[in-house]
C-alpha cells in the first residue's frame, strides 16, 4: 500500500488517496489524453510500505521538468544507512518517466543506473535518456558523499579515507535497494522487471548489489570488474587512496582489507551466477583499460560463469571507451528492452521540442561525427570542402581550405592549404600517395590491411583525444537536453534563412557562435565565432554523407610526374601534418 499527497495548489487543504496499487489510478480524475507526467505531475509525495529492510518510508517528489520524450521528477527519500554525515542520510535522484505511459498503459521494466568515480554525471544522464527514449522509465541517484550528500573536503575526503570508501559503497549498495523499493511503489513499474545498470564505480556498486538481493531482474556492467582491493592500488585514479591505505598500521590495513572485501562483486558473484547465465548480465569492457585492468574484468566474469559472454572493446580503454559510446548505449538499451511490453512505440516528442535549437545543433554535432564513426558503403564516400577564415586575439588573420573525401576500406583523400602546414595533399586507393604542386610520391603495395591505416603513426595520447571527442559527439542527439546545461541557442530567420545563435553558458567563456543553414535547414552554410578573442568563419562548400562516388575520387593528380616512395615513410609525413592539427585543436 502507498500513500500520495497531492499539491495544496490544487485545493485549500491537502487531499490524502489511499489505496492499493492496482487501483491508484481510478481514483485520479479521468484524463483520457493524459501521459503519465499529467498524473503525476500534481503529486508532492509517495509513502513506501513494502521494503527490503521492512522499514517504511516517505519519498518527496517535486514538480516534473519536461525534456524530450520524457519528464525528469526529482525524488528526495532517507538512506536506510545512517551516517555522521547528516547531508549524506538523504537520497537524491532523478527518475526519467517516458512519454506516453499512462494509468491504462501495461506495466514497464525499470532501470536503475549509477554513476561513475569523480562527480561527473554526463554518462548516467546520457543513459537515462537512452532508456527513457526508448520508453523504459529510468532512474539515477546520487551515491554516498556525492553532489548534494559530499563531505566539507568534497570527494577527495572520500578518496583518501580507505575506511570512508568501504562503507560508502556498502551505502551505495544499500541505498540501490531502497531505490529498487521506490520504484516497485510507483504504478506502471513491473516489480519483477527492475534492474540496475552502473559505469565503473556505478558498475562495483551495481554487481554487488544484484548479487546481494535476488529482486533485481537484469543487471549491466560497463567497464566493471572484480578484486576490488587489487584494482584501487593498482589504478592510478586511486593512486592516493592506495598511498594512505599501505601508510596505515597492519591492523588498521586488514580492517580496510575486509571492509572492502565485503563490498567486492567478487564476494557476491554467486548470488548473480544463476541470472547471468541465463542472459541477464551484461558486461562490456575495454581490451586495453588500465583502470579496470582485463584481469579484473576476467576475474569477474568467470565467476559469474560467462567468460566467453563479455563484449570487448577492441584497442580501447577506460576514458577512449567513449569512442564507441552510441554502440555501448545500443547495446545496453537493448538489453534492458527485451522486457518492454509487446508493441511499445518509443515515445512522442513534444512539438516544442522536436525542431528546437537545442536539437538542432545536437543533430548538427552528431551529423558532424558520422563523417568519422560511420564508414561510407561501398561505391559512396562522405564529402566535406570547407575555407576557414580566423583573425587571432593579436589581430593576426589566417585563410585556408580542407577537402575531404572518406571512403571504404581506407579509402581517402585529404587536401590541405592551412596555416603551419601548408599545402599538402594526400590520399589512397590502391596505393597511398602524396603530392607536392610539383610531383607526386606514389607509395609501394601495401602487403597487409595495417599498412593501408592512414592513422598507423599519428600520435597515441592525441588519437586518444581525438576518438573520445568525436565519441561524444556522436552520442549527443541520443540526449540533446545535456547541451543544455552548457550553452544557450535560440533559433531565428533572416530571408527565409534558419540562423542558430550560441552562446556559452559558462561566464568565464566569452564570445558567440552564429550557424547559418542552407534551405534545407539541415546542412550548415557557414559557421561564424567569436571566441575568447579570436573570430572568424567557416564557409562549407560542401557536406555529404555517403554520396555516390568513383574510384578516381582517390587518386593523385594525372598532370604531374610520379616518384615512388615508402608506404611507411608517407604514412609518418602524414602523421606529422595530423598531429599539428590535432595539437592546434587543443
């Protein structure tokens, strides 16, 4: 049984429904159109009876912020743990209720997600508004002395105290299955199909607290692992919490020890191992982590008994996991919808949002990406000519043009006459060449695939960088409302023009951006800024994903004589330009 409280906006006194789960809804006045944020939108309060720890208590819920697809509910709710801390002792979460569930829809699955190690929440917001686009209602909370709970000290306190560490995860754990009991009150939620999703420390969090309580359904680990003990003094992110542990006296060390031990998945894999067999454990990991070490990763997985079952990220760590981030949401998303009800549609956007400038430019950013996450079929090729025109700070101007062609199987062809660099010109298509505007460096026959990688010896770290940039970017229309929270953009016309004005939201980055689109109105034309000093424009003269092409797209110029040259030697000349462009960008 719950009890709701209704706002006293809606009458002089405050009205009290009881009633059991299966009737809450006939007892709400008859909406027939209404989505589920209309019924609930009046609602201050749930009372929860049914816990884990047969504790009952009050949920506060405030009045729902509408996003795209789905509205956003802030719940506050007491932490079965009760800390020295008293800010830590409350609950903050956000729970992502879809369009479109109303009090005739069938129940839903749930997810609860949980966040990563520094108080980043990007990632966990991103998933949410993945899940709830996809009509699966979400919800993520604050853990232990983090945002509104944090200590005076913020998370470093928490990241130097070894003891303080343990027992927020044990928290965290305990205050998953109290947000499972919140969720399993709210009507529309099917009970036997919540489950929990964590990214890193979320994911620890996450395995242990489906392995501890059976209630949870489906479980997703991302960039998890097990032999926790081993990984905080083995990961440079906890480099000084492993310093204060080993500086600890031996017995303080072992309490440490088996306080950690305690929250390990390791310790409670066997309580998980009957669901993850049959398909409702999730993990994906990178090949090359170093934070998460595979040997931890592997740790975990044969303990749960599905070792061959994890999804490697090739080449890929910890940070650059991101590089891949809308295939990890895919795929996470996806597993959680196995449990939808038959039939469900993804829910509707409001009109209001669905050509706002906020989802303008988050398509225009991701558009921007596919030109390097989405290779071109076979016979197509992604086209972008753009000149570039900046004054600097000191009032210095520079002019150039980029033209590039991508296509299949490392297929390009890269023209450059920019600042620094020159002009340059590469390419490949059987062979990978170079040009000057006096000859043309023809490269042997590669003899494997590797040798045709026209990024084989562009600096690591900056690769890195870069795929982490370009794997965000792709990722943003899957959550336009987290540009939000960084810049503004209004939306206008000029002639008949769509112009996007930007602005930084962040007082301490001054300047503007104007995007000025084709008739279309949705390739830009140009791109101006004025930024910390420095101006300019980008004029695109051309932008096309995957149009026709033809193999002479990628050969050198015909009209000049032909040197041969080492692959590998073209291949570090080329390396040299990306790398000044890529340190420029910074």
């Amino acid at each position: 049984m719950i009890v709701l409280r209704r706002s006293s906006q809606t009458k002089p006194s405050r009205i009290r429904i009881v009633a059991v789960v299966a009737i809450l809804f006939s007892a709400l006045p008859a909406h027939p159109q209404s989505s589920a944020a209309d019924t609930f939108q009046e609602l201050t309060e749930l009372f929860v009876q049914e816990t884990f720890n047969n504790q009952p208590f009050p949920v506060a819920i405030e009045k729902p912020v509408a996003k795209r697809g789905h509205h956003i509910y802030r719940l506050t709710y007491p932490s079965p743990i009760k800390t020295a801390h008293e800010p830590n002792n409350t609950i903050y979460a956000d729970y992502y209720l879809p369009n479109g569930i109303t009090s005739d829809s069938p129940a839903h699955p749930a997810v609860i997600c949980l966040h990563i190690l520094n108080s980043n929440y990007e990632l966990v917001r991103m998933l949410c508004t993945s899940l709830a686009q996809r009509g699966i209602p979400a919800i993520m909370f604050k853990l232990p002395y983090y945002g509104e709970r944090a200590l005076p000290g913020g998370r470093d306190e928490l990241a130097q105290n070894g003891q303080l560490f343990a027992e927020a995860l044990q928290q965290g754990i305990q205050d998953s299955r109290r947000t499972f009991d919140v969720l399993a009150a709210l009507p529309q939620i099917d009970s036997k199909h919540i489950g929990i999703a964590g990214i890193s420390l979320g994911s620890f969090v996450s395995a242990s607290t489906a392995g501890s309580d059976s209630r949870f359904d489906r479980t997703a680990l991302l960039l998890s692992g097990g032999d926790l003990l081993s990984i905080v003094h083995q990961s440079h992110e906890t480099d000084s919490l492993s310093k204060r542990i080993k500086a600890l006296p031996e017995d303080e060390q072992l309490a440490i020890q088996k306080a950690i031990l305690a929250v390990d998945p390791l310790t409670h894999a066997a309580g998980l191992r009957d669901r993850a067999q049959a398909g409702r454990v999730l993990m994906i990991n990178g090949d090359q982590d170093k934070v998460v070490p595979p040997a931890a990763t592997k740790k975990l997985a044969k303990a749960l008994g599905i070792s061959d079952q994890v999804f490697w990220l090739e080449g890929l760590g910890h940070y650059t996991a991101v590089a891949r981030l809308p295939e990890i949401m895919r795929r996470t998303v996806d597993f959680f919808a196995v449990n939808l009800p038959p039939d469900t549609l993804p829910p509707t956007i409001d009109s209001n949002f669905s050509q706002d400038p906020i989802a303008r430019l988050a398509k225009l950013i991701s558009r921007s990406a596919a030109f390097f996450t989405i290779p071109p079929s076979e016979g197509h090729c992604h086209l972008l000519d753009i000149g570039i025109e900046v004054t600097a700070e000191n009032g210095e101007t520079y002019a150039g043009t980029i033209q590039f062609a991508r296509g299949p199987e490392h297929r390009f062809r890269l023209q450059v006459d920019a600042p620094k660099i020159g002009k340059a010109f590469f390419g490949q298509n059987e062979h990978l060449w170079m040009a000057t505007d006096k000859a043309v460096m023809l490269g042997s026959t590669p003899g494997n695939v590797e040798n045709r990688n026209p990024l084989a010896f562009v600096d690591a770290k900056l690769l890195e960088k870069a795929k982490m940039v370009v794997g965000i970017m792709s990722t943003v229309a899957l959550a336009p409302s987290l540009l939000e929270e960084y810049v503004r953009a209004e939306a206008r016309t000029s002639d008949k023009t769509l112009i996007l004005d930007i602005s930084p939201r962040k007082e301490s980055v001054q300047g503007e951006v104007q995007i000025t689109y084709q008739p279309d109105q949705k390739t830009p034309q140009s791109i101006s800024f004025d930024l910390q000093g420095t101006h300019g424009t980008l004029t695109i003269r051309s932008w096309q994903l995957n149009s026709v092409s033809f193999p002479t797209v990628f050969e050198p110029p015909q009209d000049l004589p032909v040197e041969k040259a080492v692959n590998a030697d073209l291949l570090r000349i080329l390396a040299s330009q990306l790398n000044i462009a890529l340190k420029s960008s910074q």
